[in-house]
C-alpha cells in the first residue's frame, strides 16, 4: 500500500508539472531538476545513513518508496513551485508559493513516517520544514545561475 | 564524513584524472553555449551521484567507491570527475555533427570507452564491484545513459531551433558564446 501512494504521488506531480504552464525553458527547468536532485540525494543519505537521525526501511517497496520521493516528489514539486514563483512578479504570490511547497513538501515527509516507510530517531518535521525552505531558496539561485548564463549567450547573438 | 580512509592509489588517480579533465576541458576550443556547457557539466554531476546513491548504496549497493561504503569527501571529487567526460560527450556530438546514420556507433564508442574507463577505475581502486555485480551490468547503465544524454541534447536544439531563439547559439561555431 505505501509503494502504491508514493507511485501515485509521483505520477501525480509528474503530471501536474507536464500539463501546467511553464514559464521556465527546458534547459533552466533542467538545470534547476538535477541541482535539486543532488542535494536532495545528499542531503537524505547524510541524515539517515551517515548521521542516522532517520531510520529508513529494510523491505525493498518501501525503500523504493522512499526512492521516488527523494528522486522525483521532492525536485519536481520544487519545480513546480519555482514555475508559479516566476509567474507573477508580487512578492506575496512567490512568498505564498515557497510556504505551499514547504507545506506540501513536510506533510509528503510526515506522510513517510505515518506510513512506516521512515522513522524518525532525531529529527522532527520542523527540521524538515527549514530543510524544505532552504531547498526552495536554493532552487531559487539555480534558476538565476542558469538564467544570467541564458543571457549572455542569447546576447552574443 | 573523512576527507578520505587512506592517501593511494585511487585518490591519486582521482586527483590525476581532475586535473587532466578540467585542463582539457578549458583548453579545447568553447563550440557550445554557455548555458548548454553548464547544464551538461551538472547532467554529468547528477547522473554519477544518481547511480552512485541508487544502485551503489542504500538496499541495492552493487559497488563501493574509494576506501569505504562510507561517505568520504573524496567521493565528492569523484563525481566532480564525469562532469567534463557529460560535457566532451556533448561537444564531439555537436563537432562531429551526429545524426541519424551516426548516432548508433557514436553512442555505442562512448559505451565501449566508459566501460574501459570503469576498468581502469577498478585497476586503480576507484570503483569496487560487490554484491554480484559484475561489467556486463554496467553495459546497460553506459547504453540508457548515454542513449538518454544524446536525445536530450537532440530535444533542446530542436526546441531552440523552434522557437527560433537560439539556433545560432546552439549550432555556432564561432566559439565564444
């Protein structure tokens, strides 16, 4: 049962994000995806196999559970995110934006752990929380790295 | 987290390799756009740490890179090693001007040289094959990674083409874009 809600959580945001209006190019949604994607695998594998402050499953589809979150719910609901952040210019439409992610992004956490799919040992969703909104201001930066980088190649031309 | 187990062999050569890659790297003449150098650059990143944190640990755990199953920092300047090798894979695509009747012996070349690079990794105790893995496995990794790599690099120039853009960009030659 925990496999198929994390298997519909992933189709679901990997469809949302397919049909919604973008208004990042391929290559900034790209490149913001796979910096997301590091530090999201590097981040889980620091806190529960190196410093052990989550316990993560031994069966092999809840670990896969966690898988699809740490490898595609966690970057494509940041990207998401940052496509409705750039939509509007108002800083409480993008303020607003990030607080749904952290939300949506703490509960998916905390729904691994109601699930059995991950235990918490010392760390709590508040930690979460910060991580979540530190990871979408980073998602943030990624975009205007790859953004200013866009520029000067399209101005050249 | 150590910055690594002991001083050798493998962490020569991966202070050799880095060196050896980034000269390249910044010597060879500049044939893509920036943007596409720096996507290319953190796809070659993403994908070894990919592989490395889903198949080479956690449950599944069929290599060991370095000294431990650990995370030392030298596993970091490990994946900083594939970023150039996502790069030049790129580069010589767009040099070589690969298309159709190509693209089969282009992907194939690259897999052959990345599974002799994998072996030279092992000679040099950079990678560590465990839990019944073995070279045959790593053809298929080679294959989709690459196959993926060349038609994502075919999707962004069309789609530059498209939009009409970039085209110059993407497909320059003058080599300081």
């Amino acid at each position: 049962m925990t496999f198929s809600i994390f298997f519909f959580l992933t189709w679901l945001v990997i469809s949302i994000f397919a049909v919604m209006q973008k208004k990042l190019s391929l290559v900034e949604n790209t490149f913001v995806f796979l910096v997301i994607l590091v530090v999201s695998i590097n981040f889980s594998w620091i806190i529960a196999d190196e410093l052990k402050l989550i316990t993560l499953p031994k069966e092999k589809l809840p670990y896969t559970a966690y898988l699809m979150n740490r490898s595609i719910i966690i970057p494509v609901l940041v990207l998401i995110q940052l496509n409705i952040c750039m939509a509007r210019d108002a800083f409480f439409w993008k303020a607003g934006s990030i607080l749904t992610a952290v939300l949506l992004l703490t509960g998916i956490n905390y729904l691994m752990t109601a699930l059995n799919i991950s235990s918490y040992t010392n760390w709590n969703p508040g930690f979460d929380a910060i991580y979540f909104l530190l990871l979408n201001l980073t998602a943030l930066i990624a975009y205007s790295i790859i953004d200013r980088a866009s520029e000067k190649a399209v101005n050249h031309t | 987290m150590k910055l690594w187990e002991t001083f050798d062999k493998n962490e020569i050569y991966i202070l050799v390799m880095l060196v050896v890659v980034f000269v390249a790297f910044f010597m060879f003449p500049k044939k893509l756009p920036r943007h596409i150098t720096l996507l290319f650059l953190v796809w070659g990143f993403t994908t070894s740490t990919f592989y490395d944190f889903t198949i080479g640990g956690g449950l599944m755990d069929f290599y060991k890179v370095n000294d431990s199953n650990k995370y030392e920092l030298i596993d970091l300047l490990t994946y900083f090693l594939f970023a150039p090798f996502s790069y030049f894979f790129v580069y010589f695509y767009h040099r070589f001007r690969i298309d159709r009747k190509t693209f089969i012996f282009y992907v194939l070349g690259w897999s052959i040289l990345g599974l002799l690079m994998e072996q030279l990794s092992r000679f040099m105790d950079m990678i560590h094959y465990q839990s019944g893995y073995s070279m045959k496995y790593s053809i298929a990794v080679f294959l989709v990674t690459q196959t993926t790599t060349a038609l994502f690099y075919e999707w962004i120039t069309r789609q530059q083409r498209r939009t009409g853009v970039s085209d110059d960009v993407v497909k320059s030659d003058n080599g300081s874009v």
